[in-house]
C-alpha cells in the first residue's frame, strides 16, 4: 500500500512540474519558437515572393522561376507578401488547398523558413477562409507564421476583417537568445467598404494597438532600445502618394494617380526601380488608412514597409525616413509584363541601420534555362498584345 501510495505522489508531483513548463511553452509564438537567425557570417538575407496569384495548377514558368530564384539567392527566410492564391478561381476548399501547395511542396523540399502575409484575393470568393488557409500553411514544417492578432472594423455596415498579423523575432545568432531584428507581418485587409479611391484595405486601428504595445516589449526587453525592424504586407500605405514626385500631365514615364500625374523621385536609379503603373492604396482621402506608417513613425522602429500588389511595379522610395518598397508580382495568371521576379533584402548584423535589397527578373533567371526562357519572352510579348486590344477598345468604347 505503501508502494502505491509513493507511485501516486510521485505522478502528481511530475504532474505538478509539467503543468508550469506548458503553461510558459504556450507563451511563446510559433514564429519566436522557429528561432530565425542571422547566418555564421552575421548576414540575413530574406526573399520576398509577391502576388503569386495562381489557380489550384500553378504556372510551370512560376514554378521554374521560383526553384532558380531560391538556388540563385540561397535566402535565410522567405516571406509570401499576399495574393499567394487567386481565391476567385478556386472554388472549392480542394481547389484553394491545392493552390496553396503548389508552392509550399516547393518551399518545403528546400526546408528554408517561410511566412506569409494575406492580399485582397486570398480568400475572395473562396470558401476557404483566412483561418483554414492557415491550418493549410501550417501542415508544412518550414511555416512559421501564426494566425496571430485578428482585427475587425464595421464601415457602412459591412465588417473588413483582418487576420494573420504578427512578428517575427530575429535572433543574433542560433545559441542566442538575443533579438536583434524583427520583422512585423500584417493583413492588410481585402476591400474598403468606404471606397473612394481604389477601394483597397488596410491596416486597421486595432492592429496598431497590438503592434505599439509588442513593439515596446521588445524595447523594454532591449535595455529601453528601439529594435530595428520591417515591416512586411500585400496593400501599399496611402504615403506614396506623398513619397512619389509630382509632376506636369505628360511628363514622359508619369503615371496618374489619385488626379494628379506622378514619376519616381529625381536620383531614382531607372533601371532597378520602375513605376509602370498608378500605385493601388487605399482611399487616399480615409484618415484610418494612413494611421499605420503615422504610428511607425511615432515609435521609430521601422525602417522599411515592403509590400506587393502593384504588379509591374518595383521602386524604393522615402517617406520621412521610412523607406516604401514596391516589389514586383510572380504571377503568370493575372496580369503583368517583362519585370515578373523576386526582391531579396539582406541585413547585416555589423550594420543595422541599413541593409541591401536587389531585384531579380524572370527574364534574368531564365538566361540559363532556353525553353522557360522562349516560353517567358513569348508570354511577355502575348502580354503585349493583349493590353494593346484592350486599351483600344477602352478607346473606342469610351
């Protein structure tokens, strides 16, 4: 009896230790528990895929590009920045599950960390919703996104409901436990109910309160100091409108943009950022809209907002020392032209005040690959054609 009793006392007394460590173990988020790290040589190179957007079979050519730009670039961590799927034409839970890996296979025999970011077209008319796109990601051992903070905001009656925003810690090293970068991921939401201009989401209010109280955890956590950080999602920021240089109507390479006529900042380097159409924020005119990189500047922590969503676009510009970035689509299902590719940024622990950033077509990639690269040409060129007929008969039948 004795015996029994000691075997019983011991199990609770187990028991009794195990409950504390599980209770610590859920505090820590999934993208903490991945332990992403800068290299054996202090560097992080991170590889942003924009507007992948593909049906439930994705591009043979999007597959290629994707598996070239990964070997060429050999990145830390990958992050997806929306439109990942084409939710319109997946019509099915089967349908959308099989979109999303399509490319996930791909990232997973690689075994290179990935997250992800949603676009207005992930979930669009598709019934697999934000939360089970996630559980989808969350069946492949390199995702190491979360559903994380989910915020609603009712306009005009209809609720815009953002999910999957959270932060990626970036440690010093693999033995340390030291965050020396981090990474904010947000949804920047789908349609704006409000639609003045463009119609697009945002960041909503209550993501920001999440954020500003994380980032000033991590602050607190770094002896009162910012930690330096990006910021990464699908729509871009309503600043660009003030980050763009205004211009003339006519001004050759000008794009018009919430009524008035714009280019890339005087300086620009031409040939690796192009502006080849009006960006898409949200209602420029929609106070809500701007609150996000407002905040960021208040808290002074972000030095970058990179995002997608503007197809053919590709360009870094300042706004009030926040840097804008526009990366360019990979998508061989909707629209886009010669600049399909990747932008990879890369961090040097030595240095974080700046960091490196590159930009690599398909056309580029394809150099060594003959048939992808006929098959790409010959794309682009049918590209061409198409947005010809169709601005003609935007002509005659306006």
């Amino acid at each position: 009896m004795k015996k029994i009793l000691c075997v019983l006392l011991s199990v609770l007394m187990l028991f009794a230790l195990l409950v504390p460590m599980a209770g610590a173990a859920a505090d820590v988020s999934i993208p903490e528990a991945a332990h992403v790290s800068f290299n054996k040589d202090g560097k992080l190179k991170i590889l942003q895929v924009a507007d992948i957007q593909d049906n439930a079979v994705l591009s043979p050519l999007c597959k290629k590009s994707l598996k070239l730009v990964i070997e060429k670039t050999q990145p830390d961590l990958i992050i997806l920045t929306g439109d990942n799927i084409g939710g319109y034409s997946c019509k099915t839970k089967v349908l959308a599950t099989a979109a999303i890996r399509q490319y996930m296979d791909i990232f997973e025999k690689y075994g290179i960390p990935v997250a992800q970011v949603f676009g207005n077209h992930d979930d669009q008319d598709t019934p697999l919703t934000k939360e089970l796109q996630i559980e989808v990601y969350q069946q492949y051992k390199c995702f190491i996104g979360c559903e994380g903070v989910t915020a609603e905001k009712t306009v005009g009656g209809n609720t815009m409901r953002n999910v999957g925003t959270y932060n990626i810690p970036i440690y010093e090293s693999k033995d340390s436990d030291k965050v020396a970068f981090n990474i904010w991921c947000f949804d920047s939401g789908t349609y704006n109910p409000d639609d003045s201009y463009g119609g697009y989401g945002y960041v909503l209010p209550e993501q920001m309160d999440w954020y500003v109280e994380k980032a000033n955890e991590l602050k607190a956590a770094n002896g009162g100091e910012n930690v330096p950080s990006f910021a990464f999602q699908h729509i871009v920021p309503p600043q660009i409108k003030d980050a763009l240089q205004e211009v003339p109507e006519g001004t050759e390479g000008a794009v018009s943009f919430a009524g008035s006529w714009y280019t890339l900042p005087d300086g620009t380097d031409l040939t690796t950022n192009w502006l080849s159409e009006a960006p898409c924020p949200p209602d420029t005119n929609f106070r809500d809209g701007y609150l996000q990189v407002d905040t960021m500047l208040q808290q002074g922590d972000v030095k970058a907002v990179f995002f997608g969503h503007d197809h053919i676009n590709a360009y870094c510009v300042d706004y009030q020392g926040i840097d804008l970035v526009s990366s360019p689509g990979a998508t061989y299902a909707s629209y886009n032209d010669e600049h399909r590719g990747y932008r990879t940024i890369t961090l040097d622990l030595n240095d974080l005040s700046t960091y490196e950033t590159q930009t690599y077509t398909n056309l580029e990639l394809f150099e060594d690959a003959p048939v992808a690269s006929f098959l790409q040409k010959f794309v682009t060129l049918w590209d061409r054609i198409a947005d010809f007929f169709e601005n003609l008969w935007d002509q005659i039948t306006g």
